[in-house]
C-alpha cells in the first residue's frame, strides 16, 4: 500500500513497523524487533535524501518514498537482510558497507571492543590480527579503539576480503589495516598480540533449520564440518605459534560452545558474559593453548 505524503517520521515508522509485524519476519541482523528494523530503514532514508538534522517531526521526504516503498517489498517478500537492502550495517556504534558477500554484523565482541578487552589483555596490543575477517568490521573496531596498532585482516573468501577492503577505505585505515588472503593460517605471518575471531561455526542441522534471512548470507562464512566444530578446533590447534607469549586469542563459536566444551573438556575456557547479548565467547592465552597441546 503506498504512504500518505507529508508524514512526520514518526508516523511512517509506526506504519513501516506493523507492515514488518504482520509479515512475521525474522529480526536478528542488527535488530530484535519490527519496531527497531522500521526506526533504522526509515532513518537511514532521511539521512540520505534530507539535509535537515532529523527529529520525530521532521517530514519524511517526498523523493524518499518510492524507495521506501520499494525496499520494505523487498524486505517482506524476499526475507533479505535490512542490511543488505540498506547496503549499511552497524557495528561497535561504526557504519559499515556489506552486502550479500558477507555475514551481517552482530557478533558481541562489540561489547568487548568497546571495553578494550579488559579484563582480558595485560598490555596494549600492538599487532592485532581479525581472522575469517568477513566484512572487517571486528578488526577495524578494534583498529579504531587502538590507534597505534596494526592490523591484519584474514579470509579464505576473496569476495569477503574485497568488502573489507571498501571498510578499510571507508574508514580511512589504509595505513595501518591490511588484508591477507589465507585459509585460516597458512598465509599468515608473524605473532600477535591479540587474534580475534568469528569463524564459520553451524552445524549442518543446525544451518538447515535458520530463518530464510540467514540462508540469504554466504554459506561459507557459516557453514563447518564436525557438528560445527571442524574450523574452531584448527584455530585452537594452530594459533598459539602466531602469538606473543602475553597474547590472547578471543574465539566466536556461538551456539557450538557447548559441543567444544565436551569435545575439549581439558581446555581451561573462559567463557565470557555480555550485558548487552551474545554467548559462545571464549578467551585462551597462549600459555592456556600450549598447555592443553602438550
């Protein structure tokens, strides 16, 4: 149905939010609910076609409409990602570029970056590696909370790392982020100070029963063998060689980490909370990772 023209922007969120709503969608790419997914689409196209600073009575933008229109038929008929749509993500509070190459941003170690990994690191990082980097945005966060060091930015998806690279300009990084193209390791050279990563981790019943919306990202920035554990244990068995002797690996595996407990019920995980969401976070020193390799 088209808009009404001269809406304030409140009024076409409330419309844009119950159209969301009746169409029983998934919200689980940058928002939880229809109400948030309606504020971040109707926003986003103020800001593109207005020049005023936006408040809840500012008119929606008449040239705005048809694309409005458009995209929330996309977003209800074809299950596609806002962000995708929006070709726009949020992450650690930064605007990131994506699109269907990569995952969407939403991984909790936002949270983290956002506190500098305290209570987590023992000295300031100096080298930094984002490995199964996707889109960048964990590695250029965290770039961008240590403005002294360098960054490394590792995918085995050479349309991941063309992503990150738009990032990285976005961002203006070019002199301190860098990309490398490397299935895990095998490309990667010298040690780190901090590893961070959000590697592919689902299972494959698991993968099979997602929302429409998640089989619209990149099977392989998702998808493992081994019950979801087959890329999680190889960073485990591998990264301690590529860390500094105070390092710290922070692992993503989401809804595995109970199977990677009971598979390694030896490894001394510490599994981290967050106010904000997310589980499945674990931190590991080199010495913990040597240790239960020995």
């Amino acid at each position: 149905m088209p808009f009404p023209h001269e809406q304030s922007l409140h009024e076409i969120i409330t419309r844009v939010s119950a159209q969301l709503e009746a169409a029983q969608l998934h919200f689980g790419h940058g928002t939880d609910n229809a109400w948030d997914e309606a504020c971040w689409l109707v926003e986003t196209l103020f800001r593109r076609h207005a020049e005023t600073a936006i408040s809840a009575e500012s008119v929606f933008p008449q040239a705005a409409l048809p694309e409005l229109e458009a995209l929330l038929e996309q977003r209800i008929t074809g299950r596609i990602p806002l962000a995708y749509l929006l070709r726009e993500a949020w992450f650690a509070g930064l605007p990131f570029y994506v699109d269907e190459r990569v995952l969407v941003p939403r991984s909790p170690l936002a949270e983290l970056i956002a506190n500098q990994f305290s209570p987590l690191l023992k000295k300031t990082p100096g080298r930094i590696l984002d490995l199964c980097c996707g889109s960048g945005c964990i590695g250029i966060a965290a770039a961008l909370q240590y403005p002294q060091a360098q960054l490394c930015l590792s995918d085995l998806s050479a349309d991941a790392l063309a992503v990150a690279e738009i990032n990285i300009n976005k961002h203006a990084l070019e002199e301190r982020v860098s990309t490398v193209s490397s299935d895990l390791f095998d490309n990667i050279q010298g040690k780190f100070d901090l590893i961070l990563s959000n590697p592919p981790y689902v299972s494959e019943d698991e993968y099979r029963a997602l929302p429409d919306e998640y089989l619209r990202e990149p099977e392989l920035a998702l998808l493992t063998d081994a019950e979801g554990l087959d890329i999680p244990l190889k960073i485990l068995r591998q990264a301690a060689e590529f860390m500094h002797e105070d390092a710290c690996l922070i692992l993503e595996v989401g809804n595995s980490w109970e199977a990677l407990q009971k598979a390694l019920p030896d490894m001394p995980f510490m599994w981290l909370d967050f106010e904000h969401g997310g589980h499945g976070v674990c931190a590991l020193s080199k010495a913990q990772l040597q240790a239960i390799q020995a």
